[in-house]
C-alpha cells in the first residue's frame, strides 16, 4: 500500500509530455481540475476522458503504474461514495431510515463525486510522473513571478513546495522500513477493528515524525552552512524557454476548455 503512492514521483521516460515547458503543464493541469469540477454532462465527461487518455498515451507512463496509485485513497473514495449516496436527497427515494436515505439524486452524485476523485488523482499523478521536482520549482517560481511586485514571497512558497514533493519517496520508504522493523518485533498492523488498527499505527508514526523532523532540520543547517539565499538576483543552470512544442500544446489545452464549456452551455445531457 505505501508503494502505491505515486504523487510525488518521478517516472523517466522519453515522451513528448516529459519534454514540456514544466509552465505548460501546471496550466494544463489547473486547467484539467477547472474542468473536472465545472463539466456538466455525458459530453463533457467524454471530453474530459478523451483528453485524459491522450495525455497518457503521449506521456509513455504505464496506465497500471498510474492508476496503481488508487489504492492509497480507496478509503476516501468509499466514505465520499457513501455519503453522497445515504445523505442527498432526490426526486425519488429507494430506501429510507432515519436521516439516510437512498435517491436517485445520491446514487448519481456518489457516482460522480468518486470519478472525479479518481480522475483528479491520474491527472496530478501524471503531472509529477512527467516532472521533476526540480522543473516543477522552476516553473511554478516563474509562473507566479508576477506577485513579487505586490511582495509575494514566491521563491520561498516554490522551494516549499519542491521540497516537499521530494520528501514523499523519501518518507515512503522511511515508512516502509519502520514497518519492517515493527513487524521484525512482533508487531500486527492487519488484525484487529478499526480502533486497534489505529492504535499500531503509533509505533509507525512516532518514529515517521521525529525522522521528518530531524530531516528537515539537517536540511536547514545544510542550507545555512552554504548560505543559501534564493530569490532575487539568484541564477539559473537550466532557464525556462519555451519551444514550439510548447506553443501547440497551449493551443491543445485551450481547445479543451473551450469544448468543456460549449459542452456545458449547450449540450447539458444529463449525467
């Protein structure tokens, strides 16, 4: 199950998606969860899944390692499904007690809310699958760069955010090793309910969080011993330009939102 957990991780490949400007993707990607939660419609959903699996298959990531990250979130997607079902009322009513109830109104909301949890999962998961946390840093200081003149700190929230990104792997396998030595010493994280289940979860999580912390206290005493000063005036290996590539696919991306919206405006079968 730890493995499963793909957000934050970087798939190398040699693909027209992973050779994008890392600006063109943010936008690509604010833009896709723009239009997963405003679509209205089987058209619109078909837009949005036609879009979805062409980025996929141009992006040359296997679909089993994206949607392997599912299984991290299967208990969210359950209890979201769930209320939605038992707790919207609709036109017409199944089943009732107490103040749930079963209508058609929550069966489909339960059904809609968990594919737009899932497809929000496989779209962001896609986006750092194809980008370093490096170009992800780059992209988004560069796309925010504006707010500097209104004193916005964006150098600082872009290096929060890399970071951040890049201590996922590192405490997965963190969490996977503090298991194996849980278990080593006799410890049972599969049986028992729930409350059992949360309570083996202590010795996991104890040791998790004095390991991130004393992570990310090595990290600022490394940064302060080499006088690390992001921001203004701060130089660039590898500076952002855009190619032609780049253009066509702002092009792709506007196009998609277009349609979302006329799919919206005009043809609002419903779901």
């Amino acid at each position: 199950m730890i493995r499963d957990i793909t957000i934050g991780q970087y798939y190398p490949a040699d693909s027209p998606v992973h050779k994008l400007d890392p600006r063109v993707k943010l936008f690509a990607t604010l833009i896709y969860i723009i239009a997963l939660f405003t679509f209205k419609g089987i058209l619109g959903f078909g837009i949005i899944t036609l879009f979805m699996v062409g980025v996929i298959k141009c992006s040359k990531v296997p679909f089993s390692y994206i949607v392997k990250g599912l299984k991290a979130i299967v208990m969210i997607l359950m209890i979201t499904a769930v209320f939605n079902l038992l707790l919207t009322p609709g036109n017409t009513t199944f089943w009732q007690w107490g103040v749930f109830q079963i209508s058609d109104t929550g069966i489909r909301n339960a059904i809609l809310m968990s594919l737009r949890l899932i497809y929000l999962i496989i779209g962001t998961s896609l986006m750092t699958l194809t980008t370093t946390p490096n170009q992800l840093t780059d992209g988004l200081e560069k796309s925010l760069g504006p707010l500097n003149k209104i004193h916005v700190p964006v150098h600082a929230i872009a290096m929060m955010m890399s970071i951040a990104l890049r201590f996922i792997p590192i405490l997965i396998e963190e969490t996977e090793k503090i298991m194996k030595a849980q278990m080593a010493r006799g410890a049972n994280f599969e049986k028992g309910n729930i409350i059992e289940k949360a309570k083996n979860m202590v010795p996991i999580l104890v040791p998790l969080f004095v390991s991130a912390f004393r992570r990310a206290d090595d990290l600022a005493m490394a940064m302060e011993a080499r006088c690390y000063n992001g921001g203004e005036g701060r130089t660039k290996m590898k500076p952002l330009t855009y190619s032609a590539n780049d253009g066509k696919a702002y092009v792709i991306i506007l196009t998609f939102i277009a349609l979302v919206i006329l799919a919206r405006i005009f043809l609002p079968f419903p779901m």
